[in-house]
C-alpha cells in the first residue's frame, strides 16, 4: 500500500484523466463546464463510494472500481449537459462491485495507437528555436520526460498498448526533433525487450521539401516503414501543399505505389496558423483516393479544427470537420 499512496496519497488524482493537454502541435485547449463538471462529479463520487466500500480514497481510485465510479460520473455529466453521441458501457453497480468492474473494464481487446511522438531533448531543433533561451547555455534535463526513455516506459511498460506508429512532426532535414535512425534504435530496443516487433514507424515526407521525395526508397528500403506520414500545410518556407497538386501530391502517391508502402497518413486540421490555412482542408482527399483508389489515405484529426462543431452537410461549409 505505501507504493500505492506514495506519488498520490491522499488520492486526487482521478484513474481517468480529463484534461486539457497538447502533443505539442497545437496549443492546449480550455477544459469545457461539461469538463469541470465531470471532473467534479468524479470526485465527489470517489469519497463517497470510497467510504461505502470502507477503502482509503486512494486505494479506490486505484481499483477498477474507481475507474468504474469515474466513467459513470462522466456519462451522468454528459447526459445532464445534453451531449450526444457514445457512452461508457459500464453498469451502475461497478463502482461499488469489483467483479462487475472486473467484467466491464479488465478486457483483452487488442489496442493499436497509430500515433505516438517523442522527440530527442537538446537535439538540432531545440539549438534552432525562435527563442532567446534556445540559445544559452541552460540544463535541459527537464526535458528528458520527452525522449525515448519515457516513451519506452509510459507506452510498452506502464500501458495495454499492444502495439503503437511512431511517428515524426514536419520539419527541415537539420533540425529533426527525431531522426530515423533514433527511431529505429528505438523499435530494435522494444523488439529485443518484447521478443516481438511492436512498435512500426512512419516515414516522413513532405514532398514540398528538396529531397524528401528522392528520400523515399531508402525510407522504404532500409528502414522498413510500415507507412508515410505528411503534413499538408507545413513547408520549408511556410507554404502548404494540396494532395493533387502535381510538382509534389501527385509524385509523392505515385512514389509510394511504387515502393509497395500504399498507406499514406495526413494531418489534417488542427491549423498551425492562418499561413497556409486552405491547405490543412480536406477538400484534396476525395479527388486524390478517387484517382487512386489502392491507396490507402488516413486522415490524422479527421480535418478537426478547436472551436469548429461539425454540423449537417452543407456544401456552403467549408470548415474543419466539414471540410
């Protein structure tokens, strides 16, 4: 029990987090009242149930059932506010039932992150950040809770994630915050630690970027990526690219139906900024699977942008979701 109670111990933490967070492409997002609300609930529920099961508040947030009690305020908030859409399927009773809690949440399913990031602390990108303390001589070790380390422990130790996509952010070639070579040490190191590949990698192309495109048959070849990841919107001079154009789209597809690598994932939505802003649109999607329909296209963020609800169709509404 003390290694229970050491990091957390008077228990408010919640097993389910709720939070306002980034994968450092975009800003965090304020928390909505729904969210404060059932973060709220899910508190209050906890000392309670907590005290009718005669277990410390921490030891139940740490038990299934505390996960349970936590689900069901959220589905209670979510009704109450009027929010449509999926549900946590978890009976009533789990929250003071650990076999009903065991048979609702203790699954086997199979569970594939297709994007995960980490990046390498200290490396090029951060000597070439826009800021004044990019460049002075500072202790960066706080900074290694993003490395490969972490990673390693947070996704194949500390989870039930199966198997994950590494995955890469756009950048110039100088200034990878990971280049392929960590990545593969890194899939090589979870390999010899698992004695299975679980981990896959992503090979990043921005065909808008000098010689990425010229890159792709040893990304293919001597990698081994699994897939290509992109980013339309980003370029080396802030100019995006649209899926069908034909100086880069177009050869980017046709290079990957050549390699035998047909599944091409990109970002889509989540804006960078106004620069290029048409370009994070999905308006390129359609025409570029109709023309070739063997190639898978994955649409990372479905085009979402914060602040944007999706509506009905409307061809007059040409914005995130709906794009």
């Amino acid at each position: 029990m003390s290694n229970i109670t050491g990091t957390d111990p008077s228990g408010q933490r919640l097993p389910i987090k709720l939070d306002s967070t980034s994968n450092g492409e975009f800003a965090p997002l304020p928390l909505s009242t729904a969210n404060h609300a059932a973060n709220q609930l899910a508190q209050e529920n906890a000392s309670t149930n907590a005290r009718r099961l005669h277990l410390g508040r921490r030891a139940f947030m740490v038990s299934l059932c505390g996960a349970a009690s936590t689900l069901l305020a959220f589905n209670k908030v979510n009704a109450a506010f009027g929010k449509h859409g999926g549900y946590f399927d978890v009976p009533a009773d789990a929250a003071l039932d650990p076999q009903l809690a065991q048979a609702a949440l203790d699954g086997t399913e199979f569970i594939f992150d297709v994007q995960g990031h980490y990046v390498r602390p200290g490396g090029a990108q951060a000597l070439k950040a826009r800021c004044t303390v990019a460049h002075e001589n500072l202790d960066r070790d706080y900074m290694h809770c993003i490395g490969a380390d972490q990673f390693i422990k947070d996704v194949f130790l500390d989870s039930d994630t199966d198997m994950m996509v590494l995955s890469f952010v756009p950048s110039q070639r100088d200034a990878e915050p990971l280049s392929i070579e960590e990545a593969d040490a890194t899939r090589q190191i979870i390999e010899d630690m698992q004695g299975s590949p679980r981990l896959l990698l992503h090979g990043r192309v921005n065909p808008n970027q000098d010689g990425d495109l010229q890159a792709m048959d040893e990304l293919a070849e001597r990698w081994q990526v699994s897939a290509w990841k992109t980013y339309t919107q980003w370029g080396p001079h802030g100019q995006g690219f649209f899926m069908t154009d034909e100086n880069s789209g177009i050869p980017f597809v046709e290079n990957a139906r050549r390699l035998g690598i047909k599944n091409i994932c990109i970002h889509k939505g989540i804006p960078f900024g106004q620069e290029s802003y048409q370009h994070s649109l999905c308006d390129d999607i359609g025409p570029i699977a109709r023309q070739f329909p063997d190639v898978n296209f994955l649409i990372y963020h479905s085009g979402w942008v914060p602040g944007k609800a999706e509506g009905p169709y409307d061809p007059q509404h040409n914005e995130g979701l709906d794009s």
